[in-house]
C-alpha cells in the first residue's frame, strides 16, 4: 500500500532496550489509497435516492470519507511500521505503542506517529569453557528401600482401640472446648476430633495435654497461640481448652509378607518382587528429579556467567502465564482472586533470561533438534496411555503438542551441550536427603 522507499524513519535509543522510531508517510500515499478506496466503496454504495453504484463521488466522500481515511490509517501505520523496522534492521522484543504525531493527514498534511518498543538484548556468550556445575550423583541403597517399604506400611497402616493412656504416636479422638479469658471464641470448639499426638498437627501446649490421656477422661490445658499464629486476632493470646477423650487408638502396621505385595498389585514374586518394583520406581522418580536439578544447576551457572538484559514486554507475558498456570493448579476461576504479579516477577525474569541465552547459545553452537530423539520421546509420553498408538498420533498431528516436545528435546541438548564443556564436579547425596530437597 506504501512504498518503502517513500517512508521516512528516524531512530532514536531510549532507556535500556527501548527504542523509538518516528516515521512519517507522504500525504500524497494516503490520499491516493483514500481515493482509491472510495472508488470501490462507490461502485457498491447503497444510500437513498440514488441507484447503486451510482452515487456521485462527492455523496460517497460526505458519508463514508472519515471511515475510510481512518481505515487507510490503520493500515498505514501497520505496513510502514514494519517497513521502518525492515530498514532499520532493529529485532522487536514485542509490540509496539503507537502515538499520532499529527491529525489525519488532510490537507496536503504528511501523516507522522511514534511507534516505541522494546528489542532483544545482544548477548555475547562467556567461554562455556569457565562454567562450573555441581551435578549431584545419587544411589539407591537397599536402606532406601527399605525406608520406602515403611512408607508404604504407613499407608495401610490400621487404627484400633488400645485400653491405655495415649501416648506419642497414639490417635486420640477428642472433643475440645477453648476459652480466652472464659469466654469461647471462633473456632475454639469441635467434637470428635482424631489427633495423633505427637505429629505436629495441634500446638504444642494441646498436644502435651493429650500425653497420658485415656478414654472417658477430661483435662483442661493451658494453651498460649504462638506471635506468628495465622489468625491475627489469636497471636499471642492465652488460652484454656476443656478436653475430653473418647478413645486411645494406637497404629497397628502390616507385615511386609506376600499379602502385602498382593495389596500393591504384586501377584507373584511376593516381597523380593515388591522390592524389585519398589524400587524401579524409586529410580523413575529419581532419575526424573535428578534430570531437572541438574538442568536448574545449568542454567545457573549459565546465568552467572552471563548478564542479560531482559525486555520488559516478555517479562510481562512470561509473569501472565505464569500468572495463568497458578490459577489452573489452585482452581482459581476468578482473576481477582490470582495471586498478584509481583509473586511471579523473579521466576518471570529468570525464564526469559534463561531462554534468551539458550537461543543464543544454540545459535552460537548450531545445535539443531534430534528429530529421532523428539519421536522417542513421543513414544514415552504416550506409552502409559491405554491406547499409546492413538496418542501417538494425536501428538504427531498436533503442530502445538509436537512444538513442545521438541522444545524439550532441544532444550535437553543444550543441557547436554553444558555439561560436555563446563567444569563438571559430582557432589553425592543420600536418596532421602536430595528427594527431601
């Protein structure tokens, strides 16, 4: 519509990585679309009085003029503004706010505006050579596995009654009446309760009340809510709870024999079996758990050894999605009730740093994606799925879906690139203290 030769562009660097480019178009080009435009309008015009495609061209400007200047306008400002970014060869970051410098373009006027933005940084990578990264190195040990198996004694464990005084580890069931200064409040009241003592899950003062406590028995206990208590209107306030039992159950755990394989899915094999799959499970989670700590440690030492500005505009879209991804996790429906931007702000900054200099770092390297790796890895997301060949195909016939796998992949190359150049030193950790982490 405008010719690029015709735009006139001028650059002018502002703070950071803003940029501003005034251009200006020939009022000659806009007048010439105008009218060229009113001429189409013209030929399939409908008004009153006048037969269609036959309304004269001073009616049809009279009526329609002011429309169509402003549509030629719009467009004007698309084209030129990305005309203007082609000739100053400048790498948008986002999209630009546009501000008219003049009206619109009558009267032999040329037409001006302001287009500023943000562009991406350049990065000139530090030598991967002089990156140091701790990649932690963790074993399964039959200890581990054995702790697993408590675990999972844990879950099946039973609750029966014990004709005794509760003691650590007990579950009494309690109904409990709290006063302040004699009077109830909020919240302080409730009826059979079950509270393992011991477990953390009532203060501290209420939980030593329950040490001894048998069945039938009341106790009253003196309870001061600590000064950091979530409830602001009890922080610091002392307390009186009238405590009544109604039963001492104590935690009967299963044998570890082949009825309690049989309650994992473990038909055959008995224990040994058990063991087996407990742990290949355990190896899953870890090797997952292992691969994005050791990731995290990359990018790390990548980010240390590289400043990167970062453009405000992704910085902005990164925190919505972010913003959107919390929502979906917690329920949220209503955006109103989303956490706010500033709890997003850091994880926002640090991604778009991190990818920035990973794009640049497969540019500088020219790592290209392992198709073949993207295809297996098709093959292992699909196969839990109950029909893995129909999955299968859904994700290769998905631009979006295979989008993301290959973005993985390649980002696992980069990882891969990292670790082959960087100074790599193994710390070892035990399997419960780096899954506990």
């Amino acid at each position: 519509m405008v010719a690029e030769s015709n735009v006139d562009v001028s650059v002018e660097q502002a703070a950071g990585l803003e940029r501003r480019l005034t251009i200006r178009v020939p009022s000659a080009e806009i007048e010439r679309e105008v009218e060229a435009r009113l001429q189409k309008v013209g030929r399939t015009a409908r008004l009153k009085g006048f037969r269609p495609g036959k309304v004269p061209h001073k009616v049809v400007r009279k009526h329609y003029g002011a429309q169509v200047r402003q549509e030629v306008l719009s467009d004007v400002i698309r084209t030129s503004y990305s005309q203007a970014v082609q000739k100053t060869q400048l790498n948008p970051a986002g999209g630009p706010r546009i501000e008219p410098l003049t009206g619109v373009a009558e009267n032999g006027e040329d037409f001006s505006f302001r287009a500023t933005f943000e562009v991406f940084p350049e990065i000139q990578l530090a030598d991967l050579d002089k990156l140091e990264i701790a990649r932690p190195r963790v074993e399964i040990t039959d200890a581990d596995v054995d702790a697993m198996l408590e675990k999972l004694r844990e879950q099946r464990a039973e609750w029966r009654t014990a004709p005794r005084a509760a003691a650590k580890g007990d579950r009494v069931v309690v109904d409990f009446v709290g006063r302040i200064d004699g009077e109830a409040f909020s919240g302080g009241e409730s009826k059979e309760v079950p509270i393992v003592v011991g477990s953390g899950q009532v203060l501290e003062d209420f939980d030593e009340a329950l040490v001894g406590l048998s069945a039938g028995e009341t106790k009253t206990a003196k309870v001061e809510f600590p000064a950091d208590y979530p409830r602001e209107d009890l922080r610091g306030k002392q307390a009186e709870f009238e405590i009544k039992a109604h039963r001492v159950e104590e935690k009967v755990l299963p044998e570890v024999d082949e009825e309690f394989a049989k309650a994992f899915g473990v038909e055959e094999g008995g224990v040994e079996k058990l063991r087996v799959e407990v742990r290949a499970n355990m190896q899953r989670e870890l090797d997952e758990r292992l691969k994005v700590e050791t990731k995290t440690r990359a990018f790390d030492a990548l980010l240390a050894a590289n400043e990167v500005e970062t453009p405000r505009a992704l910085v902005n879209e990164e925190i919505r999605q972010l913003q959107a991804d919390a929502m979906r996790r917690l329920g949220i429906q209503d955006p109103a009730q989303a956490p706010g931007p500033e709890h997003f702000e850091e994880a926002a900054r640090r991604r778009v740093a991190v990818g920035l200099l990973v794009q640049e770092l497969i540019r500088a390297h020219g790592i290209e994606l392992d198709r073949a790796r993207a295809q297996r890895r098709v093959d292992e997301l699909v196969a839990p799925y109950e029909n893995p060949e129909e999955a299968a195909r859904l994700y290769r016939t998905s631009r979006e879906l295979m989008s993301q796998v290959e973005a993985s992949v390649l980002e696992d190359q980069v990882v891969e690139t990292l670790l082959e150049r960087a100074k790599v030193t193994d710390e070892p950790r035990s399997f419960e203290e780096f899954m506990a982490s």
